[in-house]
C-alpha cells in the first residue's frame, strides 16, 4: 500500500514532535572524579541539574570543583546529543534534516 507523499510527510512530522517531546523528558546524567559531581541535562541539552557529594567540599578545592562540574555536564551533554542521533536516526534513516537536530 502506497500513501500519499503529503500523509507520509505529516505521520513523519507528528513523529518527529513526539520524539522532541521525548528528548525533552529524558535525563542524561553522568559523573565526573568518581562520584564527587554529578550533571544531569535533558535529552534536548537543558542543563536540569547538578550533584556534589559533601565530601568534595574542602577548604582550597573550588577550583577543582569547577572544573569537575564542567566535566561532568559536558560528558552529560555529550549522551544528550548520542539520545538526539539515535533517535531521529530510528526516523530518517540515518539521513541528517538541518534544523531538526
């Protein structure tokens, strides 16, 4: 059976809604130095939050700190785009379309 291009067009927009919607529910998180500092980003790279273990606060070690915090959102961010290219890849066939990713 054969559909339209313009039914086809519109099953795949509402697709792709559904998977954005998705993406934006889903919850990367990662950690950095152990456990000390844990991110957490939305499958549509939306910083929601971060950890830090009581025991990585010391008196000389914010800028420690921060560069474990940097680490860990980026490598949450990093899973946060592999959820965005799986998924859409699961609707396009592997074919990139600017402007949905």
């Amino acid at each position: 059976l054969r559909l339209p291009m313009f039914i086809m067009g519109r099953q795949s927009s509402n697709l792709i809604q559904r998977i954005q919607l998705e993406r934006g529910e889903t919850i990367c998180e990662r950690t950095a130095s152990g456990v000390m500092v844990t991110g957490q980003v939305t499958g549509m790279k939306a910083v929601v939050g971060v950890k830090i273990a009581p025991d990585a606060l010391g008196p000389d070690d914010a800028e420690l700190l921060e560069d474990t915090i940097l680490a860990a959102i980026n490598d949450a961010m990093e899973k946060a785009e592999e959820l965005a290219a799986d998924k859409m890849s699961a609707v396009t066939g592997g074919i990139r379309i600017p402007g949905i990713m």
